[in-house]
C-alpha cells in the first residue's frame, strides 16, 4: 500500500476503536473477559499505538490532493483557536472531570460544576476538537483530511457518546448535569444556565496553555514537519 492507503487504513481504526468498540456489543464482552480495569488497560494500549501509528502516517504522507483552497487568513485560525484549545485539554485534565475515562459515578451521586466544567462538560474533547478543526481550515489537503478529519469526528461524536452512556448510568443526576453545563465551549453560559468563574478555574491551567502554545508554536517545524508560516 501507498503512504496515502496507509494513513486512510489507521485513521479508520482509530476511529472504529474510539466510536465503534464502546458502543457496540463487544465492549461488555471484554469487561466481562478481562474485567473494567483490564479492558480500560487494554484500551489505552490499543489508543496509543493506533494514534502513534495514525501520526507516522500522517507524517509520511505527502501533502497532495487539494480538497479546498487554503488562504493565509486560513492560517491565523489556529493561532487564535489553539490557545484555548490548550487551555480546555489541560484545564480539563487538571479538573475533577465526571466525563473522563475511569472515573466512577453512581445514580445516587450529584454530578458537580465548577472550573473549567462551567464552560463546557466536555472540555478535553472540545479542546482536541477545536485543535482539529483549527488545522483542517488550515490545512486543505488530503491527508490533513483524513488525520485531523479522523480526530475531529472522534471527539465530536464522542462526547455525544459519552453524554449517552453516562445518562444511561446515572440517569437524572446526569440529566441535571446536562441541563446545567453544555457540550460546546461557552454556550450554558452564554444562554444563563452557568457563570463563567474565573477563581475556580485558577491560574495554573491558563498559565500552562500560554507555555505549551509558545513551545508549539516555536517548534512546529520540528513537530509536524512545517513552521507555522505566520508571524514569527
């Protein structure tokens, strides 16, 4: 198989292991073989090497195939979107966030919002959406369609996902979640369901967004392969 061939296949199983395997039937079926934790185990394992493999292959492939023309006012997209991007991913993994995998609830527990939570419920998945959607606008070729397409679609269906098994568990201590916080940034507090609360989001997670988007920005030649092509 070519290069492009190569990427389109890990691309697909990324996306048939994230969206496919929990929920469908063969998720039970490995919890039931080899217990939550040895599926949640095996899981991550699998995720890694599928997104190393997925990367190395979106390294390799060669920028061809325009599927929509790219403009340098394209390029400032990532640069305005991925500052809160980091801030999202590393906010939300810096949380105590109910929608992360591993974390253990029960239908009689209230599912609380605070921090990063009151801006979205999925703020590590919106965070890698933004981050996606961000390059594929700035990035019009084929391969970059296929690499950030696949990562955009597993975040974004995702979280769909997440919001329905969740409920599913946990029923109206969910349903109350849901009706209090929002699956896309900002938009609970936008419409009066939640308050933006700079205090509990605290200082730490802004602080080490503006780090890692000036490390990223520096060294994306060294990164992705191309400088970032603006400013700088």
């Amino acid at each position: 198989m070519n290069e492009l061939a190569w990427l389109a296949l890990w691309a697909a199983l990324f996306v048939a292991q994230h969206l496919g395997v929990p929920s469908s039937g063969l998720r039970p079926r490995l919890v039931g073989a080899v217990g939550e934790r040895g599926y949640l185990g095996l899981y991550s394992v699998v995720s890694i090497v599928v997104l190393v493999l997925l990367i190395r292959a979106y390294v390799a492939a060669t920028p061809t195939g325009v599927v929509w023309p790219t403009y340098e006012l394209l390029r400032w997209v990532p640069l305005v979107l991925m500052p809160v991007a980091l801030w999202l991913v590393i906010g939300g993994l810096l949380a105590a966030n109910p929608t992360m995998v591993g974390v253990v609830l029960d239908d009689s527990q209230e599912v609380p919002v605070h921090g990063v939570l009151r801006i979205t419920r999925h703020p590590v998945q919106c965070g890698i959406l933004l981050w996606s959607v961000s390059h594929l606008a700035a990035n019009g070729d084929l391969p970059s369609l296929l690499f950030f397409g696949s990562l955009a679609l597993v975040s974004g269906w995702g979280m769909v996902l997440i919001d329905r098994r969740r409920k599913d568990a946990l029923g109206e201590s969910w349903a109350a979640f849901q009706s209090a916080t929002s699956l896309l940034p900002f938009v609970a507090i936008l419409s009066g369901h939640q308050s933006f609360n700079a205090r509990e989001i605290g200082w730490l997670a802004p602080a080490l967004a503006a780090v890692a988007f000036v490390a990223l920005w520096w060294g994306h030649v060294w990164i992705a392969g191309t400088p970032v092509g603006v400013g700088w």
